[in-house]
C-alpha cells in the first residue's frame, strides 16, 4: 500500500514538474514607468492628469451679509480658549473663514465669542450671530 502510495505521489510530482516547463514565458511589450517631474506633480494624481484651475470670485465688498446666513449650534468655553461651531465647522476667536453665498466668497473672522452669540467681522462690517436654541 506504502509502496502505491509513493509510486502515485511521484508520479504526479514528475508530472506538475513537466507542465511548469511547459510553461510560455510572458514577455511584457510595454511597462509602467512614473519619473517625478520637476513642476512638483502630486504622485497621487492619474497618470497624465492635469489640474484645471479654478476661478472663484473673492470678497469685492458689495452687499451686507444677513446673520441668517450662519447657524451657531454650540458655544464652549475652555481655560483661556472660547470655541463655537459654526454653519457645522469648529472655530475659535481670531480665526479667519470663507463663506461661500452663491458665486460670491467672503473673507470673515470670528472677532468675540460670548455667552449665547458670535460677533463676525468682515470689513468694516460686524454681524452678530446668536445662538441657536432647540
């Protein structure tokens, strides 16, 4: 039985041997290369991918912007820090952000953050911005 046992064994060893020779060999034409470019291109992007610039309008002054436009959800006060999320990001005193009313980008900083409000600065402009209660 030991004897059958081996003899089958080699003979499927000699035969997986006989079909790995018989094997094509796979020769590649063309092969991937990446050589990173002097312009500095981000390795992440596609091969061949250009970034198209975008063209936004920035703040030309122009019209007031109404405090409905913000949503204060939470103010938080922290040893020395004062935190508020505002239209659902994180800020905190002094902190600049853009917001983005159609076409039209403008430039604000959170100037004050008190007990139940927020006073935005933009220009010359002060909004003030209450907390909202549900």
């Amino acid at each position: 039985m030991k004897t059958l046992l081996t003899i089958a064994l080699l003979a499927f060893l000699s035969l997986t041997r006989a079909q790995a020779e018989k094997a094509p060999v796979i020769d590649l034409k063309t092969k991937s290369a990446f050589a990173m470019e002097a312009s500095g291109r981000n390795p992440f992007w596609p091969i061949g991918w250009k970034p198209v610039a975008k063209i936004s309008t920035t703040d030309s002054g122009g019209s007031e912007i109404q405090p409905a436009a913000f949503l204060v959800s939470s103010i938080t006060f922290d040893k020395g820090a004062r935190f508020a999320i505002i239209n659902g990001k994180t800020m905190q005193e002094g902190q600049q952000f853009g917001l983005q009313l159609g076409n039209q980008t403008y430039q604000l900083t959170v100037k004050v953050i008190e007990d139940g409000r927020v006073i935005l600065a933009r220009r010359d402009q002060e909004i003030t911005v209450h907390l909202r209660r549900k």
